[in-house]
C-alpha cells in the first residue's frame, strides 16, 4: 500500500469501518447525542486525526444536500469542498498552502486541548464551478469514554461578510475617485490658460470613466455571485489586436509609470470566440495585477499560446515574485496585498473566468521566474 503524503498535517486516518462503528456507539451515548442536539449552531465532532465521527442536525442543515455517509471520516475541507482539499497528495490538511488555513489551525489547537476561533476563507470547488465561502469556526477540546476529540462549530457568515467588505470597497473605491473629481473641478475654477484648462478637462475625463468602470465592476460581480451575468459569445478575429488594445489601454494607465508593458513575439495570432466584455474584464484584471506588482524598470509580458485541447491560453508576466502566505490566499475574495477595501480583482479572474467563460485561471509565481497569471479557454469555433 503506498504511504500517505502530505506537505503539513498528518496524512494519519482511522479507517472507515472504525469511524462507521464508533458513530453507532456514539449514537446510543443518549445524554451526548441529546446535548450536541441541543445546539443551534451546526457541530462537527472530530477524531484525533481530524476526521468527522457525528454530526448534528443544525451542520447537515449547513450542507443542504448531504448525508451522513457522505460525511463521515472526512476532513472539514473536504465536507465543504475546499479547492486545495481535491489538489492535497492526502486530502485536506496536507495541501502546502494549508499550513495558512485559520480552520485547520483552529482544529489543531483544539485537538491540542486549547479552545481556538477563526474566521477563514475557503475557495471551493462544486461541479467545475468556483465559488467562496466564508466561515467562522470555533474549536473546543472535549472528552468521550477517555478519548480526546475536537467538538467544532461551524457558522456561515459569507453573505453577512461579503456584502459588508462589498460595500466597504464600493465606497472606498467611488470616494477616491469622486475627490480626484473634485480636485480636479476646484482647479478648473483657478486656471486661466486654455492649455491648462484643457489638460484638466481631459484628466476629468478619463477620471469619470474610471468612476465609471469600479461602478460597472462591482455590478459585475454582484450580479456574477447572483447567476444573473449575462453573456454573449461572439468571434474575435485576432488575439494579438486584441492584446494590443488591453496594452496600449494600460500603458497609459498611472500604475504603468516607469514600466513596460511588452507582447511576446512567440504568441500565437488566432480567432476564438467568446464574450468581448468579460474577457476584456479578466485581462485587464490581470494585467492591472501585474502592473501593480511590478516595480519601477520592470518589463510586464502578455501574450498568448494555442494548447493541444484545442484551447487558447492568455497570460500576463511580471519579474517580482509572492510569498507563501499570499499565494495562498491569491485567489480569495476581498484577499488584497495593497491593504484594507481591496481585493476584488483576482477572485473576479478566476469567478468569471471559471463560471462564464467556461474556462480555468491558474497562476505560478516562483524565484528566478517571477509571476505568470493564465486564463485558458475554449477556442470555441
């Protein structure tokens, strides 16, 4: 049998049939099975080895449409189908990111006899479909016939949390630029030089269609987490001209100062079909990130490859490289390394990619390499 892997926690389980006979005997335990009842709040009892023994009926609520041999001897991770849980060598917990999982790091201070609460973000993944959940997790010690197991309450507060952070980047965002607008007013008002003026009047310009794009943005991923999006594919005719405007678009963009935006000779110059606007969205988001990351002197790269599937995969490059903690949460709603109110910009790549544009967003960002964002998706023609 091969040994179990793992990059973090013990890939250690207790075999099925063990946690199967143990829930019984569990069960018939009247004054435990009453009170972990009892409780509104969804409960996950855990084993020594992070493996679900009982659950109440508030958690099976939680889940909609689970059942309890689906549960079972499963990690938290896997029962809520955390993205990184289906890519782990041993299943959740032995993931390389999961050593930043607040969840995992609340379940193993309960195993170590300390009461832990988290809240923690889960990028999961259902059916090829990409969504986000956010859960607040308490763990707390508990002792049964002289055993040690983690007594874990699960509450989800996604909705609530989103749409807080929602509002708080919206405004955030709309209030930067509406003072941009009227510094720019106030200074219209003191000018007379007509070139003056005019400089300024452009800067109004293109500062209200900025006002213009977060608000279009953000309806875009309101109505994304809605299933409202609506989207029509059409046929672009080059790839290359296609790139070509997102470049020249952001080349002026402030962000761009002092660094080159650069196509890659070697990209491949094809038609494809699919929705102008949403991918114009993605790339841009991803060339925006980039640009964001890069330094002053740096060289971004776009361009684009056609894969043996029949696929054509976009990508933007810059030389600087993240850490582990980031690359773990890259993907995440509201996660921003540019501080508070941000972090829209690489869940809506990987939301909208992955849920409109039917197909995948990945990233590698490595010493020596730097940081390469991809979009792959169907030619379609």
């Amino acid at each position: 049998m091969e040994e179990a892997k793992t990059y973090y926690a013990s890939p250690v389980r207790d075999a099925q049939e063990d946690i199967v006979q143990y829930n019984k005997w569990l069960k018939e335990q009247k004054n435990v099975v009453t009170l972990l009842e009892a409780v509104t709040a969804p409960i996950l009892l855990l084993n020594n080895n992070m493996q679900a023994v009982y659950c109440n009926k508030a958690f099976f609520d939680l889940l909609e449409e689970y059942d309890e041999e689906s549960v079972l001897g499963c990690r938290l991770g896997e029962i809520v189908n955390c993205e990184n849980s289906k890519e782990a060598p041993s299943g959740c917990g032995t993931h390389h990111f999961c050593k930043y999982c607040p969840a995992l790091t609340t379940i193993m201070s309960g195993l170590e006899g300390i009461p832990d609460e988290r809240d923690c973000r889960i990028s999961t993944l259902v059916n090829e479909k990409y969504d986000f959940l956010e859960l607040r997790v308490s763990s707390n010690p508990i002792d049964i016939s002289d055993k040690k197991y983690v007594c874990l309450s699960v509450q989800d507060i996604s909705k609530f949390k989103q749409q807080y952070m929602m509002e708080k980047i919206f405004i955030h965002d709309i209030s930067n630029t509406a003072t941009i607008i009227q510094i720019t007013t106030d200074l219209l008002k003191s000018l007379v030089s007509d070139e003056q003026i005019n400089y300024y009047i452009n800067n109004l310009y293109n500062v209200s269609l900025q006002l213009t794009d977060e608000i279009k943005s953000h309806r875009e991923i309101i109505l994304t987490e809605n299933n409202e999006l609506q989207t029509e594919q059409v046929k672009i005719d080059s790839s290359i001209d296609l790139m070509k405007i997102m470049a020249s678009k952001y080349q002026l963009h402030k962000i761009s100062k002092d660094k080159e935006i650069r196509i890659d000779e070697s990209s491949a110059d094809t038609s494809f079909k699919s929705d102008t606007t949403i991918f114009k969205r993605v790339f841009g988001n991803m060339l925006k990130n980039a640009l964001e990351a890069a330094v002053s002197g740096d060289i971004v790269r776009i361009g684009c490859n056609i894969t043996e599937e029949d696929r054509i995969s976009f990508y933007t490059h810059n030389p600087q490289v993240m850490n582990e903690d980031i690359k773990a949460n890259i993907f995440k709603k509201v996660y921003s390394t540019k501080g508070k109110n941000r972090g829209l910009g690489t869940y809506s790549i990987k939301l909208l990619t992955e849920n409109y544009l039917s197909g995948s967003a990945t990233f590698e960002s490595e010493p020596e390499k730097g940081t390469t964002f991809t979009i792959t998706l169907p030619i379609g023609l």
